[in-house]
C-alpha cells in the first residue's frame, strides 16, 4: 500500500487529482502527457486545484462541527482491525 494508503488508516485523507488538457489518446507517463503537463492551461488547473484543497484544509482546522462530521465519517469507513473489507 502507498503512503497515503497507510496514512489514511490512521486520520482522514483526501486523495485528490484534476484534469489537464491534453490530445486524444494521452494517458499519464506518456510524451503527449508530460508536454500536456507543462502548459500554463495544466498550470492554471494545478492553482486552482491547490487554493481549493488548502481552503479545505482551512475550513478542517477551524470549523470543528465540519472536522467532526469528516471524522465520524472516516470512521464509519476504516475497519477497526485496520485490514481491508
């Protein structure tokens, strides 16, 4: 399991990702995609994607009815063993 895998038995996480414009038939990994990467289009999303996961990072630490919700949440989803269903 990855890092986050692990880390996310233990307190809740979010495994985010977002989409960039690229050309038909480009997938991760590959020249077209890495090219794709390096657009200000793909930067513009990476900002955008990043003030929204920081925003929500905010709102976790201050508001803590919505942490609480989150965390019952995660909870519900973790086996308490710690193995996967």
């Amino acid at each position: 399991m990855n890092l986050l895998g692990n880390v996310s038995y233990a307190v809740p996480t979010l495994h985010s990702m977002f989409g960039i414009p690229t050309p038909e038939g480009s997938y991760p990994h590959h020249p077209s995609f890495t090219a794709s990467a390096g657009t200000d289009e793909a930067h513009e999303e990476a900002v955008i994607t990043g003030k929204g996961l920081a925003l929500l990072g905010w709102d976790m630490m201050t508001n803590n009815e919505l942490y609480s919700s989150a965390k019952s949440q995660w909870e519900g989803q973790i086996p308490a063993s710690g193995e996967l269903k």
